[in-house]
C-alpha cells in the first residue's frame, strides 16, 4: 500500500482495524528514505526504527529539541549538541505516537531561503536535483515531497515552511503567532518565530495542528484560546466567499509566469462562487525592510549565547576575549556572521530609532492595517514565492536572497496565519504554490477554505495524469 497517498487519519483506521501493523508504514517510508536520501540530503540524524508508537514517521527541523538528540541548527556551533529535554510541540506528537524519523536540513540558525547555507551541505529538490528546496526548512520539504516522511515541523520567521513548501510541491502552513508552543524551538527572532507543519494534504495539516497547538504553561506568548479538535477543524465554506487579492503594482516582483497562473487561480476562485475584491496591497512593499531590520536585531541578541562556555564548541585561547572571539567566528557561518552585524548596528545607540524604532512601528502599522484590509474578505491571496525553485548556487548576492520573502514575511510581522497550497506546475514542471491568509485565530476556516480548494485543484492527480 501507498501510505504516502493517504491520509494520516487514514491509516490510523488500518492500523486500529489490524490491516497494517506500524512496523509496516514505518518500513514503507524507510524504504523510500534509504533509496531517495543520499541524492536529497533532507536529514542531518537519521532514526532507526524504534518499535514503538503508530510507526508514522515524522522530519523534526533541526532547531527544534528532542531530549538525547543532536540539536545542530545546521551549524558548526552546535555540531555536538545534544538537547536536555524536549520541544513541546514534539512532546505532543510524540504522546499521540507519532515516531521520529530523523532531524532535518536547515539554513543554519534558519537564516535563508535555499538550504545552501547550512553547514551540512544543501538539501535538494526532489523535482530536481539541480534545484534548492527553499528553506529554510528545506530539509522538511524535501522530505515530504520525496515521500521520506508522512509529514515534517519546520520555523517559519519569515516564510521558512510556506516558501520550501511551495517549492517542493507540498503544503506549508504557519498558524497565527502564538498558536504552538516555541519552547524547545531555538530563538532566531522570538517575536516572529512558529513552528509551522508541512504535509501533503491541508488534512494531515489539520491533524497535526490539533495535536500540537494550544497553551503551553512554558511558553508565555501561547495563547489560551481553546483549539478545535481535529473533528471540528474543518466546516463546510458557504458561498458565496470573499476573498481579496492584490491589484496593480504589488506582484510587480514575480515572473510572468507565477502572475499569470495566479490570475487563474484567481479566477478559479471566483469561479467556484467566491467574490473577489482587489485591494491596494503597496503598503506592504517596506514589510522586508523591517523585516530584516527586526528579525536581525532580534537574532544577534539571541545568538549571544552561543559564546563557548554554554553551549557547543568552544575555541582554545588563553583570554576570554579570545575564546569568545575564536569560537564565534570559526563555529558561525557567513550568513549568520552577516545578521548579527546587521542586528547589532541596528540596535546600537546611535541608530536604535533611525532604524529599528522605524520597523517596530511600521509593524504597529502593518497590523492595523490587516485589520481593515480583512473587513474587504474574509480570505487574503497571494503568490508564495515571486518565481519557482531556482538553482544551487543561483543566488550569490544576499538581497537577492532575502528578496525571496517578499511575499511571505509580513505574515510574520503582523502575526497572521498562513498557508501555501500547491497550485500549478510551470513549463519547467516545477511546482508553484499560492497563499492564502486570513484573520488571526481563524485556522479552522482557513485550513476549510484551503480544503475547498485544494479538492478543486487536485494538484497530485493532475501529475499522475500528466505523467
Ligand atoms: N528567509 C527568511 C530569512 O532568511 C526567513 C527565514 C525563516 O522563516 N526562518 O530570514
């Protein structure tokens, strides 16, 4: 049997009726995980069955802790890590029996779009070998989309699992700040870090997110709000819906080819009785700027601890300036060397308002914003990702780079669930994903509507055609 074409519900029924036992789903994916990794390179630790538990097996992106694990967030500083205790959001899945199969691929410290920078070589597309994932949890992705796994967790910052989800074909979904736990999570920019889901289908998303979402007594920016079951997730959409999309200028940064196919998933849309209205979207063209301002100065406060004496490697010197000094630039890569600096002029007293007082207040800005923009629709649509996967080694030049998120990050800033869906494939037959957002808390009805649509759509079925 195929378990990577049905749903985790699915085959939780085939196990409770006798029909298949765990160590049979588990070896299915680990079939697929010997032929298929050595080319993908999804995994930085890899599990060996544990006969315990449903035998689904679950990509934990490594920055996120699970007790007698290496943690390396993809970087040399941490290379020989190993977590004291576990994430909550793993800790959930792993009382509902869900079993690990490995720590996934990152962009050390989560800090990229590609997968390139991590220190354990990148992860490729399956679509094609040739191609970076996304990222930064593009170890996550891959290992979905390759069917090496049933489902994976990743961060999301700033688009972490909804852009690699595009681009691996996959569904990504970031909930609305607050919604899962961060404890266990590694900070990279706390007031904008979730852990997000990447799956197969908007379902195994739905399922995993009743599990893994709600108050955490250890994490205080959980919030208490009740989180439906996985049985009340999803609602029939009644029609006619509203939606909004952007009009004019604001897709100005994607390929043709990703503007065209979203005017016809706008038109799908409307289609299947939606009632679309275009909105002004340019306010949010400074959301990367305040981004990479905010994120940055978050992160080079966070990564302080990384200083030899608490955690991971630690340099050889004879005064403590020099340790310091040694281990931080022999354990971090450029990227991140990059941020700090970046994060620490921002925050620097000479500059504290011209640059990161700007962005706080711009978010300010931002939510009150998607407040009104959210009384025009109750649904917000938008490209993912403003072309398709692109090739290793395509994007040298750092704002090219970080212009990868145009589409994602405010998101982030404003708090906002999100999801991408699989659309459409491009002439290259490479996968393109759309997003759609819609109010905080509202998750049930957004995960409904991205059912809705991912049913019409039949992105998987199409291939199989196409094929
Ligand atoms: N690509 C973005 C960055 O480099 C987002 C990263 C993330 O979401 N973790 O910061």
């Amino acid at each position: 049997m195929n378990f990577s074409r049905i749903s985790i519900e699915e085959i939780l029924k085939l196990e409770r009726e006798k029909r298949v036992s765990p160590k049979e789903v588990w070896n299915f994916f680990a079939r697929r995980r010997e032929e298929l990794e050595p080319g993908v390179n999804a995994f930085i630790t890899k599990v060996k069955y544990l006969n315990e538990g449903n035998g689904i097996p679950v990509g934990v992106k490594d920055n996120i802790i699970i007790k007698g694990f290496p943690t390396t967030c993809g970087s040399k500083i941490l290379e020989n890590y190993i977590a004291p205790y576990s994430a909550t959001a793993w800790k959930r899945l792993k009382e509902a029996g869900f079993s690990l199969s490995g720590k996934t691929n990152l962009d050390e410290f989560a800090m990229g779009s590609s997968t390139e920078y991590s220190a354990f070589g990148p992860t490729r597309n399956p679509w094609d070998i040739e191609r970076v994932p996304g990222g930064s949890s593009g170890g996550s992705a891959a290992a979905v989309a390759s069917g090496m796994v049933k489902f994976a967790l990743g961060s999301d910052t700033g688009g972490s699992v909804r852009q690699p989800a595009s681009f691996c074909g996959v569904v990504g979904f970031k909930p609305t700040y607050g919604r899962i736990s961060r404890y266990g999570l590694v900070a990279f920019a706390s007031s904008l870090d979730q852990i997000g889901i990447i799956a197969n289908s908007v379902r195994d998303v739905g399922y995993v997110f009743s599990i893994i979402s709600g108050d955490d007594p250890r994490d205080s920016t959980t919030s208490s709000l009740p989180v439906p079951s996985y049985g009340e997730i999803f609602k029939h959409i009644e029609k006619p819906f509203t939606f909004i999309y952007p009009e004019g200028e604001f897709l100005k940064g994607a390929s043709k080819e990703v503007k065209e196919k979203f005017s016809s998933f706008v038109k799908l849309l409307i289609s299947m009785g939606g009632k679309g209205k275009p909105v002004d979207l340019s306010f949010m063209t400074h959301a990367i700027e305040a981004y990479y301002i905010v994120a940055n100065a978050e992160a080079s406060s966070n990564l302080a601890r990384y200083d030899g004496v608490r955690y991971g490697l630690k340099a050889e010197a004879n005064k403590l300036k020099d340790m310091y000094f040694r281990t931080r630039t022999k354990g971090f890569g450029e990227e991140v060397k990059r941020r700090i600096l970046l994060g620490t002029f921002v925050l620097s007293s000479g500059y504290y308002d011209d640059y990161y007082g700007k962005g706080i207040s711009y978010r300010e800005f931002l939510r009150d914003k998607m407040n009104e923009i959210f009384k025009e629709g109750e649904f917000l649509t938008l490209p993912t990702t403003p072309d398709v996967a692109f090739k290793i080694g395509e994007r040298q030049n750092p704002i090219s780079m970080y212009l990868e998120d145009r589409f994602t990050i405010f998101a982030n800033l404003s708090g906002l669930p999100a999801i991408s869906i699989p659309f459409s494939l491009s002439k290259k037959g490479l996968p393109i994903g759309f997003q759609i957002l819609s109010k905080w808390y509202n998750e049930d009805r957004l995960l409904s509507f991205s059912e809705m649509l991912e049913k019409k759509i039949d992105f998987e079925n199409k291939l199989i055609k196409e094929a």
